[in-house]
C-alpha cells in the first residue's frame, strides 16, 4: 500500500492537539505540525511525540491555506497526504482504507470521509456542525480541510491559494477537478471534530466567515456557489428592502414577504426531516439556516469592501 504522510495544522489548539496527534502516532510515514503563532505548549507537545514542527512566518496574515501549503512543502518526497485540522482526531484504520481507495482508483485525486462533532450535543451549534459534516458517500465536487491528496496533484494546481481565507478546501476542490481529476467521499468515519461552539457569537461569526468564503471562492470560480450567494442576496438583502418598502407604502407587501419566510423556514425543517434529522433538531436548526444568511451577506459585504479597496484579507475567527 501507498504510504501516507499527515500534515496537522493549529494554532493553541491544548488537549485538541495533544489527541490529534497521538491518533496518528505510528500510523504516518511523516507527521508535519504547522503552527500559527501558538502561545500554549503545542509546539512542545508536537515535538514531544515526534512530529516535525514548522513555525508558520507570521508577518503575512495567517491562512489555514499558508499553513497547509508549508506543511506539504516540508515532507519528504510524499505521495499521499492526509491533511487534518489540530482539533480533530484521525479514527482507528481511516488512513489505509483511504489509501487503499486511491490505490484502486488512479482517476480518484483526493478522498475524504466522515467528520463528525465529538461534543455533538453539548450545544446546538455543535450539532448543526455535526449535520454539515455528514453528507453522501460517492462521487463529491468539495469538501473540508481534512482530505487525503495525491502529492503530484496537489504540486499540479500549486496548493492550496493562499489569501483565501475561508472555504479554502473547497476552492482547491474546484482545481481539482478542473484539473481532470474526480473526488470521492468513502462511507467511513474519519475524524472526530471539537468545534467547541457553544455561544451565539460564536456561530455568529462563522457563519460572516462562511459568507466571505461564498464571495471570494465565487469571484474565483463565479459558478462555484453561486446557488449560495443568490439565496443570501434575496433573503438578507432583497425581500428585507422590499419588506421595508411595504411597510412605508403597501402593508400588504410586507405581510407577503414573511409568508415567503415562513414558508422557507418549513421548507428547510422538512429538507432537514428528509435528511433524516429528528423533529426536536429540525426546528431550531431550521432557524439558525434561516437566520444565517444576514451574517452570510455581511461576510459578502466585507470580502468586496476588502476586494475594492486592496486591504489584506484576514481570517475571521470564531474560537
């Protein structure tokens, strides 16, 4: 079997870290650790269980996609690389099976699993990451950061571009495919996720991340999300203004538009109870899709004020 080489990437990710890397402990031909200016002991603890440690320059902004591309730059002659984020941990036999799936399919350029939340449901937020994460196995067009790649396709497309700072994974995605290669997503547990979401705020600010990667991946790719960014324009923007303008005029137009609403919001519950989902999360899950698209058209709104005015993108945190 193809041997595989494991770049981890963080930045004061603790304990996190620390399981991140014991679940790769002796499964890896090489272990990368890429970190973003931590303030706490996960260089030590990176070095303490042998990975090889690269100290990310921090005078450019950080990007999840600088720190990923000087991860691959630093193996030795890789083949196949699995990329994981510091606060997942890798599930028992997820790296051969994946490796075993390219070896058996040379028109498959990058294969990827389950991730799923290992505190699913100490917060509604965790939970609706959970939800995200699990999508159908079979041929996929993107997924997130934790992917296993051919190292000549990665090389091919230049890695991952490194001023896009959210939806990154999915923008290399596009390249890939674009590059002729398909995409596979394997029906296997992968990693174990702790998005330690637990606050308003919190959810708040990713979802703007969110939105910001929408637009700039969608600037590069305009058919890249494009469904997304139609939605976010009509709910948070469009029927807002004309809500406003019935409200003033025709009181009527503003009662249409939260019908139109209302009737979103019962479409997405019953999308989430076809996707299998329980009533009980149905709801309010429903509620955050719905209310996302106001932070998603903010973080629209900030990528073209960043984009018009040549100011640096920086990263949007939400930890």
């Amino acid at each position: 079997m193809t041997p595989v080489d494991v770049v981890l990437i963080g930045r004061n990710e603790g304990h996190r870290l620390k399981a991140a890397l014991a679940s790769v402990a002796e499964l890896a031909r090489q272990v990368v650790y890429v970190d973003s200016g931590s303030t706490d002991d996960s260089v030590a603890a990176a070095r303490a269980a042998g990975a090889k440690v690269v100290n990310l320059d921090m005078s450019t902004p950080f990007t999840a996609a600088r720190a990923r591309n000087a991860g691959f730059d630093a193996l030795d002659a890789p083949e196949y690389v699995q990329f994981i984020d510091g606060d997942c941990a890798l599930v028992p036999g997820y790296l051969d099976k994946a490796a075993a799936f390219l070896d058996d399919n040379p028109k498959v350029g990058m294969v990827t699993g389950w991730r799923s939340e290992i505190h699913r449901d100490v917060s509604l937020y965790n939970q609706l990451c959970d939800w995200e994460w699990r999508r159908p196995a079979g041929t996929i067009l993107a997924c997130g950061g934790d992917m296993m790649v051919r190292a000549p396709l990665w090389r091919a497309v230049g890695g991952m571009n490194p001023i896009v700072i959210a939806s990154e994974d999915e923008e290399i995605c596009v390249r890939f495919r674009k590059a002729g290669w398909l995409l596979h997503r394997i029906p296997e547990e992968m990693t174990r996720h702790d998005a330690a979401m637990t606050r308003f705020g919190q959810w708040w600010q990713r979802a703007i991340r969110s939105g910001h990667g929408f637009a700039q991946v969608g600037h590069l790719h305009p058919e890249y999300f494009a469904r997304e960014r139609m939605r976010v324009w009509t709910y948070a923007l469009v029927l807002p203004l004309i809500a406003l303008a019935g409200f003033v005029t025709q009181l009527w137009l503003t009662a249409f538009i939260l019908l139109i609403y209302l009737l979103n919001y019962l479409r997405t519950v019953q999308g989430l109870r076809r996707g299998g989902m329980r009533w009980s999360e149905a709801w309010p899950h429903a509620a955050l899709i719905a209310l996302s698209k106001f932070p998603n058209l903010i973080g629209m709104l900030r990528y073209h004020a960043r984009r018009l005015s040549g100011a640096e993108m920086r990263i949007i945190e939400y930890k």
